[in-house]
C-alpha cells in the first residue's frame, strides 16, 4: 500500500508537470547535513543537501527514513528526492521536486526553455492554485503542494495526508529551508 501511495504521489507529480519520465535511477543519502552552497559539478545543485532528515521528521510529524534521490532522467533534468515516514505503519512521505536550467537537455535549452517557461505554463494550467507572494521569486499553492521559483530553480515541495490544513504551513517552513541552501 505504500508503494502505492508513493506510485500515486509521482505520478499525479509528473502529470502536472506534463513531464515524460523515461526511466529512474534510486540512491541513498543521509541528507543530514547541508551545506551552505550546495552546488556540484558544472553548477547542478545537489538536491539532497536541501532538506535535512530532521527537518523532514518535523514537518511529516514522525520519524522519517535518510533522503531517497530519485533521478527521473527526462528533459527537465527533474530530480526528486524522498523522505518516507520510517514505520511502516505510515503512509506519510515528503517530497521534493528540483528541476534547474543547468539540468535542462540540450534541445531544451536551445529553443529558449526555462524553468521559469515551466513554472509559468504549471501555473497557468493549474486552476485551483493561489498564489504566494513573498516566497522566492514566485509561488503558488495547490492542494498536491507548494511550488517555488527561485532564479535559475523551479521546486515544489509535497507532504501527504493532503486533508491536513496545516500542510500549507509545514511546505513553507521546508521551503524556506530550501531557498536558504540555494
């Protein structure tokens, strides 16, 4: 049931963001300890350094296993990383979805796409959404999550137990966690 959830959750995700995932890759990391610049090689952010495991236990309400990067290997570059609630009883996940423009295919990036063309166009097609002045560049808020532009950066942040009214406030605390790291 887990799985399930988990499966529903990616891809309601990917469905919004009209993305065509090709395949997966999953790793391991701890994701305890940020770092102030979280850059890589040739500027990509490593997405794990932007939410510790502490943080992901506070906003989930519960103990939380070590960040689970997934690299959805499309166009956009879109790496998503994951934080299960660590019984196995629960069904609670927190996720977060980075795409930035150093991560954009070539062909993308030739014809003038950006992460801002994508959060644009999401929040166009997204009808229920309110907008978030005063986080990041631009934000807005949808009962699947908070979605973020932050210059170059395009992320949105997913708790489950979408019924809870304070999932609203739980994303943005994690999203001002996020936009401090960048």
């Amino acid at each position: 049931m887990k799985s399930r959830c988990l499966s529903i959750t990616l891809a309601l995700l990917i469905l919004v963001l009209s993305l065509t995932a090709c395949s997966s890759t999953t790793s391991k990391d701890a994701g305890q300890t940020p770092a102030s610049k979280s850059e890589s090689k040739a500027g990509l952010i490593d997405p794990t350094k932007l939410i510790t495991q502490e943080e992901a236990t506070q906003a989930l309400g519960e103990a939380s296993k070590a960040a689970e990067l997934k690299d959805t290997k499309n166009p956009l570059g879109q790496k998503l990383v994951l934080f299960n609630a660590a019984s196995e009883k629960s069904f609670k996940l927190l996720q977060l979805s980075f795409i930035q423009n150093e991560g954009l295919a070539t062909e993308k990036l030739a014809s003038g796409y950006t992460v801002k063309q994508l959060y644009t166009d999401t929040r166009k097609n997204l009808q229920d959404a309110t907008d978030l002045p005063g986080l990041g560049d631009q934000a807005f808020w949808v009962p699947s999550g908070l979605h973020v532009l932050k210059g170059n950066v395009y992320f949105s942040i997913t708790l489950t137990n979408l019924s809870k009214p304070d999932n609203l406030e739980k994303a943005k605390i994690v999203a001002q966690k996020v936009l401090s790291r960048l």
